[in-house]
C-alpha cells in the first residue's frame, strides 16, 4: 500500500473507494477509546474534519498531554514519525500530528476493505 502523502490526497483516495464514511467511523471509535470528546457526523466536510481535528490535537499538546500520548498511542501513530517532527512550533506539530492521525486512520479502514 502507498501511503497518500498530503490531506488532499487522502480524501481523494477515500471517496473514490467509497470509504470516506468509514474513514469518519474509524476516527470516531479511536477518539471515543482515548477518551477525547470528540463525534464527527458522517456527512461532515473534509476541510472541516481537518479543522476540528488539529484543533483538537493542538488543544491536547497544550493542555493535556498525557490524553494526546493515549490518542497517538490508540491510533497507532508510528513513534518514528513523531520523533521525526519538529516540535519548536507547537501549531505546526499539531497539524503534521493530525495529517499523521489521519493517515493511519486511513491505513486501518484501507487494510479492512482490502483483505475483508
């Protein structure tokens, strides 16, 4: 599997498999494990996911760590790739953690549709 490389691209790849709703689903049950009050409806806008969610996670960084280091954790979020961030500026760590979210989220939903 390649990976999708930017937002863009993920979406794309999402709707055109019809998977974009499951996609929303899988992020739902992970945020829900972590604990992070966090539903989005099936219908919602990419750009508004996007939004939501790096918000969210920048909120966590800020305010509750530990919760951020569950959510990466419950995601499966490569320790690798955190580490390979850089994290001067908070705002901007928050949004490649959400994209890092996003793509495994992705991979999780693209391996159930594949091999299922």
């Amino acid at each position: 599997m390649q990976l999708p490389t930017t937002f863009e691209h993920l979406i794309s790849e999402a709707e055109d498999l019809n998977l974009y709703v499951k996609l929303i689903k899988q992020v739902n049950k992970d945020f829900l494990l972590a604990n992070i009050d966090l539903d989005f409806q099936d219908d919602i806008l990419p750009s508004r996911l996007k939004y939501v969610m790096h918000e969210t996670i920048y909120k966590l960084i800020q305010e509750k760590f530990a919760d951020y280091l569950n959510l990466l954790y419950i995601v499966d979020v490569s320790e690798e790739k955190i580490k390979q961030l850089d994290g001067s500026d908070t705002l901007k760590l928050s949004e490649q953690v959400t994209f890092l979210v996003l793509q495994r989220e992705w991979q999780k939903v693209w391996y159930r549709h594949k091999f299922s």
